[in-house]
C-alpha cells in the first residue's frame, strides 16, 4: 500500500517536529500531559500499543512504565529517531514495526492493556473503522488514549479559514477529521468504549490564557485529549 501523505509530510519535517518537544513551550505542555496520563494507565506489567509513535517521544515514556511496548508508525525516518532514543535509554522492551495504520491487520500483535495514539486519527480516513480496530486490539478494560483537533476551539476555525485562503499552515492540508467532545463520545460509545476523562490542551496565541482562567478551554485550546475503557 501506498504511504499516505500525512506519513510522507511528517517523514520530511521529522527532525523538525521532534526538537519541538525541547523547543516549544506547547511541546513540553502536551508531553508532560502525556505523561501524566501514561503513568497514571499503564497498570503494572502491562503491554501496550503506541499507534503513530512518530520520533518515540512518548514511547519513550511508555516504556518506563509498560513491561512490553509495541510501537508502530508509517515513516521509516521517524523509527530510526525512536530506535536511537530507545538505544540511548537503553530500553529493551520495545518492539518497533514499520506499518501503515490501515495494514495492521496484517501483523499478529495480540491484544494490549493500553493503547495510546497523540495527533494520528485525525489523518486517517475513517475514524470509526480505527476505532474499531482499538476495540479488538485491546484486552477487556483496557484503556485507549488519544488526542484529536478539538473543533469547537475559536483558533482551530480561524486557522481552519486561513488555510483555505493561503495553504497555510501546511499540515492542515493532511488533516481529515476535526472532532468535538460530543461527536467522538458517539462514535466510542458504538464500539463499547465509555470516557473515562477528557482533557482540553495545546495552548493557543491571548485565547487561552483567559479562556483557562474561565473554565472555558474547550473554546481556546486546539487539542483534545480523551482517556476511554473497552466495556466489552
């Protein structure tokens, strides 16, 4: 199968995107949310599936806490970066494996404690076909972490506009899916998920720091983060 666009744009500003978790303050925010989330679910000696793991930031994280981890993501420049860090750390328990999301199927992965997937879904297709694939990826009461655009934020439908102008920013080109709170509660609930918690995060230019002051960072903050159980 042929690489999707979004896996040949992020393999062409790999070693941009992977400084951005040192460089930028949103960066460090949505890996310090990550990681909260990631020790707070990974129950002990728990395998885990990190779907889109990119440079292998937050595998990295995963696998301090997971007693397996599988990471999986389309670019080949990408998992040299992860396989490095992961050497560097001197971390052995991860499995790494080169694979376009639509072609798991093809790979007899077992099932997982955990699954977490940070900015991915939203690049895909169709989100309720992945969805379903977390459910029969994941054991039962296991936990399915992932973070999407949130549509009802004010900068995403501005940015969301100027990219229909301009062509800018060039990412949003790849983007598919921007969802809300409610639309995705849906399409869980489907395939037997229920939310466990959401959290609103990725700080944007003056609307978030007085739309947080309010409780109102649905409206500002342009991502979603959703923590949701398999009740099957």
């Amino acid at each position: 199968m042929q690489k999707s666009s979004a896996v040949k744009f992020h393999s062409e500003i790999a070693s941009q995107f992977d400084e951005r978790y040192a460089k930028s303050s949103q960066f460090r925010e949505r890996k310090e949310l990550w990681e909260r989330f990631i020790q707070k679910y990974s129950p002990q000696n728990s395998r885990a599936l990190d779907l889109g793991c990119g440079s292998g930031v937050l595998t990295v994280s995963l696998a301090q806490y997971a007693a397996e981890v599988v990471a999986i993501d389309g670019s080949s420049v990408m998992l040299a970066m992860c396989k490095d860090k992961l050497e560097k750390l001197e971390l052995t328990n991860v499995q790494i494996i080169e694979s376009d999301i639509r072609e798991l199927s093809k790979h007899q992965l077992g099932k997982f404690d955990l699954i977490i997937c940070s900015s991915v879904i939203e690049y895909l297709d169709n989100i309720d076909e992945c969805i379903q694939m977390m459910s029969s990826l994941l054991k039962p009461s296991g936990h399915f972490i992932f973070s999407v655009p949130n549509r009802t934020s004010l900068y995403r439908k501005l940015e969301f506009a100027i990219h229909k102008l301009t062509g800018h920013p060039k990412y949003f080109g790849h983007v598919k899916h921007l969802v809300t709170q409610i639309e995705i509660k849906e399409k869980l609930n489907q395939q037997r998920f229920q939310i466990l918690t959401h959290e609103y995060f990725g700080k944007t230019p003056v609307l978030s720091n007085a739309f947080r002051r309010i409780g109102l960072s649905q409206f500002s903050d342009n991502l979603l983060l959703i923590v949701a159980s398999s009740t099957k």
